[in-house]
C-alpha cells in the first residue's frame, strides 16, 4: 500500500512541478513519503503476524488512525494542487484519489474500518473537486470513481468479513490443537495407560508413557519391544475377545469393558469412543491396567465372603446360597444333615482353643473326604455345627451315610504334639421335598431332629418326624410358663430329702430340691424342666431362688442340720455367685456353715472360666462345698487336687448296682477309701434298702442319702399346698 501511494504521489507531482509552487510539488511529496516510509519500516520489522490475540483491537485502533490521518493529507495535498492544473491534470488528481482509495482499501482488507474510513475520505474529498470543476467529462469521470469505488467497497466488505471467519477458524483450529497438545500432554503424564486405535486397520497410533512401561512388564508374554507399540497391529494382544475386537471398529459397541489374561497377568482393558466437535467419530481409546494382584484381592476376598477361614469349608450363608439353588432347580429329593460334634465343648474348655480349632480342621478334613466321594455338599455353620447336602432321598442309603460319618468322626484325632482326642457326633436329617421345600424349613426341621439325637444319646442320628416339631413347640412354651413361674414365684416348691450319718442315725443335712407344677399339665419332672432352664439361661434366677427358700427354711429347723442346695454349670464362672449367696445369707440370717453347695464335675471343667474361683470365694466365707456325682465326670481324680472338696457324694448308680455287679461295689469301696485318706466325708446316693445300706456300710462310707430314709418332701407350710395338687393330679 505504502509502495503504491509513494509512486502514485511523485507522479502527479511531477505532472504539476511545472504549474505549482515547489512547496507543493516537492516538500508536500517528500513529508508524505517519509510518512508513507516510516510505516513501511515499522511493518518490515513488527512482521506480519500477531501472536498475542488481545492486541488486535488495539492495532486495528491504531490503524483505522493512521489511515484517517493519511487519507486526510493526501486528499488535503490533492485539494490544494487541484486549482493549478487544468481539466486534463485535475481529471489526473481525480484519478489519482480513486487510484489511490481503491488500492489502499484492497491493502487494508484486513481492517475493514481503515479501508472504509480511507474510501470515504477519498469518495467525499473527490466528488468535492469533481463539483468544484464543473467540468463535465470530470463529473463523469467522477461517477465512475464513485461506482468504483463503491463496488470496492462491497467487496472489501464481503471479503474482510471472509477473513474475519478465516480467522476465527485459524484461531479455534490453533485453540483445537493447543487443547490437544495439553491434553496430550495429560494423557502422557497419566497414571493410567492409554491407546488409541485406527478403526479400520486396528492399528496403534498413540500410546503414552504410562502404556510403555506397562508393556515392559509383560514384554515377555507379548514376544514386542515397547517403542514398536505405535505402528503395531492391536493383534498384539493375542488373546483380545471377540467382543472387544468389534467394539474397536464399531462405536455402538462403545463403552466396553472387559478382562483378559496375558500369560500369568490379567489385563483389565476399557474401550471408548473419540468424536469430533461434529459428531463424527474419530477413532477407540483404549485405557489398560495391570489388574493381577487386584484380581486376586477381589478373589481372596470372595472367598473370605464365602468360606470359613479355619476348616476352609463353605460358611453358613454361602451353604444356605447352595442350598436355596439346589431346592430352586431340583434334579430329585435331596437330604440335609445337619452334624454336631459330641464332646467337643470338653475338648476345648480343657485343652484350649488351639487344640479346638486343630480338632476342627481334622473334622473337616474326614468330613470332606468323605463328602466328595458321595459327591455331598459341606459347610461350617459355625462353632461345631456342619450341615451336608446329600443329593439322594434313599433312607438306606442316608442311614449308611450317616452311619460312616458317626464311624469316622469317632476315631482319635491325632494333635500335632502327638496327643490323642476322641470325641463323637450327632446327626440330624431333614428330606426335600418330603419336609418343606424351602431351605428355612428344611435347615429349622433337620436342627430339631438333631437336638432329638443328641437327647437319645449322642453318636446318633434321628430323621426329623413331624413329633418331633410338636414336641419342640412344646418346649418353648414351656420354656415361657417357666419364664413366667420363676419371675411370680408361682408353682415352684422346694422339697428336702435328708442326708444321714451312718453311725448315729442322725440328720446331718437335708439337699433342697426344686419341684414345678402347673395347673393344666400337673408336676413337671426336673429331668424335664432342669435342662430347659440351662439351655434358656432360666438356671441362674431359678437356683437364686432355690437357694433363698432353702435357706430361709433351714433357718426353722430345730435339729440345726445343714442345707445342701445345688449350683448348675451356668451358675459358676460369672463371679456373681458368691455375691449372690452372700446377700441371701444376710437377708435370711442363716449362718455360712449351716449351707453346703453341691457341684457336678462338669460345672468345674473350665478352670479358666473362674469355676474354681467361685468355690473359694464360698469356702472362704464359711460354705461348705461338695462335689455331686463323682465317678460320673471327666478326670475325677484332678478335680479332687484342684479344690479341697467337703464332701464327695458317690452317685446313686454306682450303690443301686453294686448289690449285682462287683466293680460297682469296687468303685463305691475305693471312693469311700479315699475320702477316708483325704479327710473328706463320702455320702452314699441312692439307698434304697437294707441291703444297700450294709453295702455302703461295710464299704466305708460315712453319710447316706436315699428313698430308704425318706423321698423329697416340702416344708411344713407348704405340705397341705402340695397335697392337694397331689391328691387332685
């Protein structure tokens, strides 16, 4: 623009040197071209491209100035040379403003405000001159110029506002790319491996720096050099499903997520899509991990979900699973047993919890041998509880399948420290359909049956009858009258039956005896009720109360005999029970040594349960303590040594058998002699007659206690109470 307007000024000044002053043809061009010149530098040195986007308005500000100023001194130079020229040369300064009008604003395209500003200058200053003239041909001349000049300007106008899109798309594609070279960026500092995939050829055209050194780590499995991963066929990945290879070439596959195995390692692999701002699709990408120690996490963890941890057998909820699938799609009846270790809770209070749990895992072992032969399902429900899905409802078959499971588990186990555990088990069996056709029914059926096997004897089983439910039920009312007795005081009773001493005939003690009886169903026996109060926890609030009674009757009696008066396992090991005997001795005024408890070898099993502990506490406030049923337990002999026993009571079966059988006689003999040896005095239960008696006597026993002497009877105020439920029942 600035070449032209220089040569186009020297021309028409050199057309009027001649005519006008020098000022005008000389100094006039000379000003404008060092304008024109210093502008021309200025763009050769800032270039011809803007970096910074925000000073664009200022240069075209700056520029829609410079064009004004320039066009108002050329036209302002034209004006004044215009007189000095005739038609000829003024049609000249005409043709030199339109010249000068039409090249500048093709120049300034790119400023759309410069090149109009610049045409209106020129337009105004020549129609001016043309009007000034009053020459014709110049008017004509001049409309021309202005048609021209006005076509320019339509076009500079379509063609600025033209670049003014080229522009925008230059600076959103250069925006575009600036985005995708940060995004590039990101995705290569990724923590998570990245690929994309050309969708016709399934070929890799990107990988970042996070998929190179994944591959290294299975660069072996993929027989592939990392830096020859872009180019290479995704075939690399020999084992791709199916699925994942027509997600790469079809987006309405897209997303798609899958694992894969690569070797040893397990590769989790997702694929999505890329589109452009258009909508069309450009191609998957793929991120990729390393997922083999999370899978196995996730593995393990299932497993932890479904297993017990100790005998590694199915637990109680992934079994009931099992067997709500097998009930749901039945091939033909199926059996659910349900087994219980016997004599396990004595293993583990006195062997501890270590040798318990080895015993477990034995158990399990047999137990699963045994299983996969007859292709049985087998959980642990917990504690020493496990139930077995037998697929056949054949009662011969179950019977002989329980039969060698009874066999099996009845054999010693061997511990690790070369010691030997017997213990047993119980089995109860519920058939599908034939006792419910759901896994509540059926678990809840086989439970009952089992607890009827363990009440028949233990190293039994029993097959659920629905009696058996009926007699459960009853139970459990039982259970709730006896709830409800206990917190009344309402049809207990306490009976006394004496306990004499052999040489003077005289009563030593008498042992209280609860007795029940209910309106509807009469007296309960103790055999009956005894066990529902233990198992329902009832015992503790029932011996309070039978050791309360016994007391504040023996309070009344005028030969001053002692009370003996019955602890239950459940009662000992809390350390509440010497509290307990403590405050009833204080409220009822009895002295400690008028009271003796009596204890079965089982309550004294579990020595770290503070069993033991209990009892001294007793002895050290002055209660005698005797031990019931000896000969009966387990390890007599050390529960002797553990505690420094009163008495030792001979149980009742050992004196009503020894009239018939010489080792009944023998161990009723050697415990009477041992008492002897320890001090401790031995009480004869269950004398019946004459004959037993002088058994026991020449035995060497000191006291004795039976039928022969007198049964249980209540105190005197409730004597007339029971004899009318007795006369009545």
């Amino acid at each position: 623009m600035y070449s032209i307007l220089i040569v186009a000024s020297w021309m028409l000044a050199a057309n009027f040197y001649p005519l006008a002053p020098v000022w005008l043809t000389l100094l006039m061009p000379m000003l404008l071209t060092a304008a024109f010149m210093v502008r021309l530098i200025y763009w050769l040195r800032s270039g011809t491209a803007i970096d910074d986007q925000n000073a664009i308005p200022g240069v075209l500000h700056r520029i829609n100035w410079v064009a004004a100023i320039l066009a108002a001194g050329i036209l302002a130079w034209a004006a004044a040379l215009f007189p000095y020229g005739g038609p000829f040369l003024q049609g000249h300064v005409t043709f030199f403003l339109a010249l000068s009008a039409i090249s500048t604003m093709f120049c300034l395209i790119q400023a759309r405000a410069a090149a109009m500003t610049v045409a209106l200058v020129a337009v105004t200053g020549a129609l001016i001159l043309i009007i000034w003239s009053g020459n014709a041909t110049i008017m004509a001349m001049g409309l021309n110029i202005v048609l021209a000049v006005a076509a320019a300007m339509f076009l500079v106008t379509i063609q600025g506002r033209n670049f003014e899109r080229m522009v925008a798309a230059q600076i959103r594609a250069r925006q575009r790319e600036e985005d995708q070279r940060r995004l590039l960026r990101m995705v290569d500092d990724m923590p998570i491996a990245v690929l994309t995939v050309d969708p016709e050829k399934l070929v890799v055209t990107y990988a970042n720096e996070t998929s190179i050194r994944t591959m290294r780590q299975i660069q072996d499995q993929l027989a592939l050099e990392q830096e020859a991963l872009v180019g290479t066929s995704i075939d690399v990945f020999e084992h791709l499903p199916h699925g994942a290879r027509a997600a790469l070439s079809d987006p309405a596959g897209l997303p798609y997520h899958t694992r894969m195995a690569v070797g040893p390692e397990v590769i989790d692999l997702q694929i999505t899509g890329v589109w452009a701002e258009d909508g069309a699709y450009i191609g998957p990408m793929l991120s990729w991990a390393i997922v083999t120690k999370e899978v196995e996490a996730e593995q393990h963890i299932r497993w932890l979900a479904h297993h017990d941890t100790l005998t590694r057998l199915q637990n109680r909820a992934r079994f009931r699973e099992q067997l709500d699938e097998v009930l749901e799609t039945p091939a033909g009846p199926i059996s659910l047993l349900f087994v219980d270790l016997d004599g396990f809770k004595l293993v583990n209070d006195t062997m501890g919890h270590v040798v318990g749990d080895e015993v477990l895992t034995s158990v399990a072992a047999r137990l699963h041998e045994i299983c996969t032969e007859q292709q049985a399902a087998i959980g642990r429900l917990g504690g020493d509880e496990f139930a077995i899905i037998l697929p056949s409802g054949d009662e011969e078959r179950v019977n002989q399948f329980c039969l060698r499971l009874i066999s099996s588990l009845s054999l010693p186990f061997r511990l690790e420290d070369q010691r030997s555990v017997e213990i047993g088990a119980s089995i109860g069996i519920a058939t599908a359909p034939r006792h419910g056709k759901r896994s509540k029914e059926l678990l809840s059926r086989a439970d009952i049956a089992l607890s009827v096997a363990k009440i028949a004897g233990k190293g039994t089983f029993r097959r659920f009858e629905p009696e058996m439910e009926r007699q459960v039920q009853e139970r459990v009312a039982l259970e709730a009258e006896l709830r409800e007795a206990i917190r009344n005081r309402r049809g207990l009773y306490v009976f006394y039956q004496p306990i004499l001493d052999i040489a003077s005939g005289r009563v030593t003690a008498r042992e209280a005896l609860v007795r029940w009886h209910l309106p509807q169903r009469g007296w309960i026996s103790p055999s009956y009720f005894i066990p529902i109060a233990e198992q329902s926890g009832l015992i503790r609030e029932l011996g309070l109360f039978v050791l309360e009674q016994a007391c504040s009757d023996a309070l009344q009696w005028a030969d001053g005999a002692r009370v003996a008066v019955n602890v239950s396992p459940g009662q000992l090991g809390q350390g509440t029970i010497a509290n307990a005997v403590l405050s009833i001795l204080l409220r009822t005024g009895l002295a400690a040594n008028r009271l003796e408890v009596e204890v079965t070898e089982t309550a004294l099993l579990n020595e770290e349960a503070s069993g033991i502990g209990d009892l001294r506490h007793l002895r050290a406030m002055g209660v005698r303590v005797a031990l019931d049923d000896f000969g009966t337990g387990y390890s007599s002999l050390a529960h002797l040594r553990a505690f420094p026993f009163d008495k030792i009571k001979i149980d009742g079966s050992f004196v009503r058998d020894a009239l018939t059988r010489p080792d009944c006689a023998a161990v009723v003999g050697a415990v009477a002699d041992l008492g002897r040896r320890l001090g401790v005095t031995t009480v004869a239960e269950g004398v019946e007659t004459e004959e037993h008696l002088k058994l026991v006597t020449r035995e060497g026993c000191v006291e004795v206690q039976g039928h022969y002497f007198g049964s249980p009877e209540p105190e005197g105020r409730d004597i007339g109470e029971v004899s009318r439920l007795t006369a009545s029942a």
